[in-house]
C-alpha cells in the first residue's frame, strides 16, 4: 500500500468507530430520555400503581415500573457516559488522520458527526432572537453566556436521570410488598449511578464556566 491509501484507510477506520460511538449513543440517550418521560407520566395518570403498561406478554403497573427503574435507569445512564467519555479519543484519532491525510482539520465535532441525536439539536438551538445562526464549536475560552448554554444539556440528562432513581427507591421504600435485598438493590444501583455520573457532570459545568479549550475538560 501506497502512504496515501495507508493514510485514507486510518482516515476510514476512525471515522467508522467514530460514527458508530455516535450511532449508540443516540440510541441510548433517546431510550434514557423516554424511559424517564414514561417513570414520570405514571406519577400523572396512575396515582396508587394503578396504570398498566402492556409490553408484549407482560403487564407492569406502575409500582411495578418504579420497581425495575434504578436498575433500568443504571444500565442506560452508564451506557449513554460510557459513549461520551469514547467520543473524545475517537474524535482525536479522527482529527489526527484528517490532518494526515487532507494536511489540515477543517470540521468540528458538531461536523464530523453524522448520526446527530437528539441532544445534538436541542444543542443548536437559539435563545436569543436577533444575531446570525450558528453551530456549536470546539473552541472554549470566554463567548456570550448564550453560546454556552449547550454545555447544561448533559448535566441536566444526568440530574434528572439521579432524581428518577431516588424516587424509585424512594417509593419502592414506602411498599409494603418490598423485601431488604430489593431495597439495598435499589440503593446500590442509585450509589453507583450518581458515581460514574459525578465526572460527565464536572467537566460540562466546567465547560459552562467559559474555560479554554486546551483545558482537561476538553481533553
């Protein structure tokens, strides 16, 4: 093989890891997100377990969903971390094979990722209504607080996903039908959530704070 078609090649390889981290992490924050507006619209429409939710075979009242939520919201939060935290090396390969191959990076994240989700465009939206439109950038330093904002998305995701978890074991508290080794269960799927969730959470306020881009928190 030719230098070139070495260096297409790498170009290749990081863009489809980089494609496919962003490909599960669009279907893990949406299941994240519908999971919690579901946990929560039984609060609304079922008062006292009373919904049903029919899933296939199985029916699940609504104490029985507060039940499986720590465990369920766990599993999904740490997923969705877990393709944050892999996108910042595989956008570094990718920048670094760009640069090889084309002799220069031209793209930001927002540009070099393909499978965009939700989070992406509530990331692009403008509050304010008079200047031009733009996309988020990869650059930090000190902006207007309105080109910022979009650093809050992940923070909250993760807040709200803590909060959904303590008032499932909350609630699964106040069952009578509960047994100890469900409740530490809960507790520990809880414990473990807000743990991996503290350093996601860290490094996006920080970002919110208006640091430079070669700040960890990039990196």
């Amino acid at each position: 093989m030719t230098d070139d078609d070495k260096a297409k090649l790498r170009f290749d390889l990081a863009n489809a890891n980089l494609q496919g981290i962003s490909r599960a992490q669009g279907l893990y924050v949406t299941t994240l997100l519908l999971y919690i507006c579901l946990v929560w619209s039984l609060v609304l429409v079922g008062p006292g377990g009373q919904a049903v939710i029919h899933i296939g075979l199985l029916d699940l009242n609504a104490d029985g969903v507060w039940k499986i939520t720590p465990f369920v919201i766990l599993v999904l939060t740490l997923a969705y971390i877990g393709t944050v935290t892999a996108a910042t090396p595989a956008v570094k390969a990718l920048r670094a094979a760009e640069k090889e191959l084309f002799g220069a990076q031209h793209h930001s994240f927002f540009a070099l990722d393909t499978h965009k989700n939700v989070v992406d465009y509530f990331a692009i939206l403008q509050l304010l209504p008079w200047g031009k439109t733009g996309t988020p950038t990869d650059d930090g330093g000190p902006k207007p607080w309105s080109h910022r904002l979009h650093h809050l998305i992940l923070p909250s995701i993760f807040i709200g996903s803590a909060v959904t978890s303590y008032a499932a074991v909350q609630r699964l508290s106040a069952l009578e039908s509960a047994d100890r080794a469900a409740l530490i269960f809960g507790w520990s799927c809880f414990v473990a959530q807000v743990a991996y969730s503290v350093r996601p959470t860290w490094r996006f306020l920080w970002r919110v704070s208006g640091v430079d881009r070669t700040h960890d928190v990039y990196n």
